[in-house]
C-alpha cells in the first residue's frame, strides 16, 4: 500500500472514501451537495469510540463514500485515538475501496502531535491489512485498497510527510519481520535468512556478509556450535551492516537477533504438544531484520550494525549432550545442564563478536524464555539492561509507538544461581525467575559495553488458533532507532 499526504480542501476532495470525524463528514457532505444522503443515514449513528458507520452519498458526488469514525469530538486522549483509528481501519478494509482519503490528524489528542497520530494511523492500517497466504493453495482476493492520502494543512504538513516517510518504512520492515517470522521451518532455514538478509544488499550503504561454521569455529565460537552441531543446516552469523550517518567513524548501533530456525531443545527435547509453535523460535532475527530495513527505508542518519545468530536446535547422534562444557569465544566457560536453553549459547557468541565494532550501544532480541511469558503475558517485552539511559530509552520508545516494554531487573543477587561445579558458569540458573538467570547470563558477556536484552517470548507471538508473528518489537526498536539517529 502505498501512503501520501495532501493538503486539499475536503469538500473540493475526489476519492473512493474519505474517513473522517462525524462533523468533517457532516460538513463536507453539505459542501459538495450531498447533505440529504448523509443526514438520512446518520439518524441512528453512536458517535463514541471504536464506532463506524460507511455512508454512500450517490454516484454524482465527487466522494463516493465517508467512513464516519465516532469518539472524536473536542480533544481525546492517545487510547481513545487508537481505538478509533483501528475500528477505521477495519471497516476501511470491509469497504473494498481502492483509494481513499483519511482526514484523522485534525482531530485533537491530548499531548499529542501530527507526526504521532500518522503514525498511529499508518500502524492500524498497517495491521488491518497484513496477511500471509504464500503457502495456500486456493487463490485469495487480494486487498482492494492501494493508494491512502493522509490529510494535513499547510502548518503540519512537513510534520505529516515525515511521518508518512517513516510510518511506510515501519510498515515495510513489520511485514518483512512478519513475513519471515511465518515461514515454515523447512523453509526459513539459516540459510534462507541469508538469502533474506542479502536482499538489502541491494540497497544504498548497505553490505551483507556471514561467518559459517569452520570461521565461527576459528573465531572460538564454541557455544554457537554447541547449538548447532546437532543439525544437519549449517549455522551461519549474519552481518548486516549500514553506513547512513555522515561520518562512517560514527560509533553503531549494534542490533542482535536469536534466529533459532527450529528449537526441538535438544537432547532436552520438548514434548510433542505445540512443538510447531518453535518454528518461531527465529522472531528475535525476523525483528532485528524487519527493524533494520525500516531504518534503512527511512534513510535514517545512523550507523547501524545487525547480527543475525542462525541455527537449527536438533538432537541427533552430533548433539550436545546436557553436561557438556564448551568454551565462548569469550574465553569464559559454560556448563550446558539443559540443551533447550540455546539461544543464549548463540547470543552470547554474538554479543561477544559485537564489542570488535566499538559500538555505541548493543541490543539483543530473543523469544528467550518461557517464564517472561509467565512474567507479563503477551502484552509487553521483558526489557533488562545493564545502562540506564538505554533501557529508559528503550521504554520510553516502546510507549510512544505503543510497542511496550517493562523494565526487569538484573540484580547481582540473581548471580550465583548460575553457579556450576565445573566451569565458569551453567546455562540454567536454579530458584526460578528463568527470564532473569537468562539474561545474568548474557549481560557477563556485555559487562564492558551499553547493552540491553529484550526477552520477546511473550510478545513475538500470540498463542492460541488465530496465532502468527507479530513482528514485535519493530516498533520499539524503530523507535529507539529515531531518537538515537
């Protein structure tokens, strides 16, 4: 789908629906003649929040129809907002328009600008009309509606257009991140990810290169190939890089994903129920890809550096067994008591291969742990770093865009249950709190660097029938990216 902005006047509007306020619509009906069409249909119209009412006004007006969203009169708050531009969204997408107009950002939100509620606007838009059929064998109608003009007036229109700007490169990354985040697993192998990855290649100030098994090997890299000796796919370390500040000497931002292809845990192989649902195991990767592109669309003034860690978790005859110890690229090394806690055997290889960058700072995002989904459910990502500013940063981007975060903590105290008899520290930590242990874990590989960790296990997918990718957290991370940029 394609967005613009337009500062014509709506009553001298053409299009297939302009979607606007109750009096936007009201008046504009009356201003191109319309009037009795309109005042006919609205007799019974609940102007309130989340309530839509599309109204034809006759084949002679130069508006076919007017989506009229209720709820916002005088000034609203940001919730109120949102609700009623999903509720547009959705009955925009019943309507089968090919074009329309959407006249939304005059509506006053309380603490809130243009740029804010375009972007709003184009996320709802974004989410109402995704969708992943690649793999159906009956053909699908495709979505109607190609072309959306966002309405501003001459003060916000630069404001609206760059938030145009960003919001089509937002939408562009999500469904990218989606997209790959739904690939089956004996397709979306590491190798598939590469092949994804190099796809950006083709775009200026970007480079893709990858690290394989005998380089990672040679790299000390012994917990990466822990994880993937036991498949018969080649792990591969994906390196994208994009130069888009002025000064190429700028220090990054350094991006890393757990792109766990397919996580049957191992030798600690999961049970047999909902083992499907590992196929999204590779989230953190679709992510950091999805985020990464939407930087790279927008033209971002920032250098930035993602690292895509990708293997295959299988047992076989190869397998790394529990107690087994492997040595990091770090140095440091690692009791593996449970085989199904991997991706922080990858990530940690990855963190470690991140400080040769000199980076600015390094975030790494994983479907970690299943006890973040017992933390905070699908609602929020489990946000923990060892810098402050970086992890009120990365709140403070997931609130704006509405992609949320909650900050964990990573206290020392969490420290000696990773405690091993025989080497410098296990892979589980024992007294519960998994989410936390995991990321102790982690953050003894960043401790001379900003780094944060977000634990998506809870946010990357929903379960249940209606389940797919999310491609969360792009938004916060996109976010991030901005202010940083």
């Amino acid at each position: 789908m394609k967005y613009s902005t337009t500062t014509s006047i709506l009553a001298e509007a053409r299009t297939d629906c302009l979607i606007a306020t109750y009096g936007q619509c009201k008046r504009t009906a009356s201003q191109q003649g319309a009037g009795r069409f309109f005042n006919a249909a609205m007799t019974d119209f609940d102007d309130k929040p989340g309530k839509t009412l599309l109204v034809s006004l006759g084949t002679s007006s130069p508006i076919r129809r007017m989506l009229v969203v209720g709820g916002l009169k005088g000034s609203v708050s940001a919730s109120e907002f949102s609700k009623a531009v999903k509720s547009a969204a959705k009955a925009l997408s019943a309507a089968k328009a090919k074009s329309a107009l959407w006249a939304l950002n005059g509506v006053g939100v309380k603490s809130k600008d243009p740029y804010w509620k375009t972007m709003v606007s184009i996320g709802a838009l974004n989410d109402t009309f995704y969708s992943f059929n690649t793999y159906k064998s009956s053909p699908t109608t495709p979505a109607t509606l190609k072309t959306v003009a966002l309405h501003a007036d001459a003060r916000t229109r630069a404001n609206v257009a760059r938030a145009v700007r960003h919001g089509q490169a937002a939408g562009a990354g999500l469904d990218w991140a989606r997209d790959l985040g739904n690939q089956p697993p004996n397709i979306c192998n590491p190798n598939f990810l590469l092949k994804e990855a190099r796809k950006l290649s083709r775009k200026p100030n970007v480079s893709v290169s990858a690290l394989d098994e005998k380089k990672m090997a040679e790299l000390g890299m012994g917990a990466f190939i822990a994880v993937t000796q036991g498949s018969s796919q080649p792990g591969k370390m994906i390196i994208i890089r994009y130069n888009g500040a002025k000064k190429t000497s700028t220090a990054p931002v350094v991006l890393i994903g757990k792109g766990i292809t397919f996580d049957t845990g191992g030798i600690s192989i999961k049970p047999s129920s909902n083992m499907h649902e590992m196929k999204w195991d590779m989230c953190g990767a679709a992510t950091v890809m999805g985020a990464t592109r939407a930087a790279i669309d927008a033209r971002l003034p920032i250098n930035l550096i993602t690292i895509v860690a990708a293997a295959e978790n299988m047992p076989s005859g190869k397998a790394t067994r529990p107690g087994d110890i492997v040595t990091t690229a770090s140095g440091k090394t690692v009791e593996i008591l449970n085989t199904d806690a991997e991706g922080r055997l990858v990530l940690c290889d990855a963190i470690t291969y991140a400080a040769r960058f000199k980076p600015r700072t390094v975030i790494d995002v994983a479907t970690l742990t299943g006890a973040a989904i017992v933390a905070l459910g699908s609602h929020a990502t489990a946000v923990y770093a060892n810098d402050d500013d970086l992890g009120d940063a990365l709140i403070d981007a997931g609130e704006y865009s509405g992609d949320r975060g909650w900050r964990m903590p990573l206290w020392d105290e969490y420290q000696p249950s990773l405690k091993s008899q025989f080497a410098d520290m296990a892979n589980i930590g024992t007294g519960g709190a998994g989410s936390v242990t995991a990321a102790c874990f982690l953050s003894r590989f960043a401790e001379d660097m900003s780094w944060a960790h977000l634990d998506i296990a809870g946010s990357a997918f929903p379960r249940g029938p209606q389940n797919g990718a999310t491609g969360r957290p792009v938004g916060m991370l996109f976010r991030y990216l901005i202010d940083q940029a």
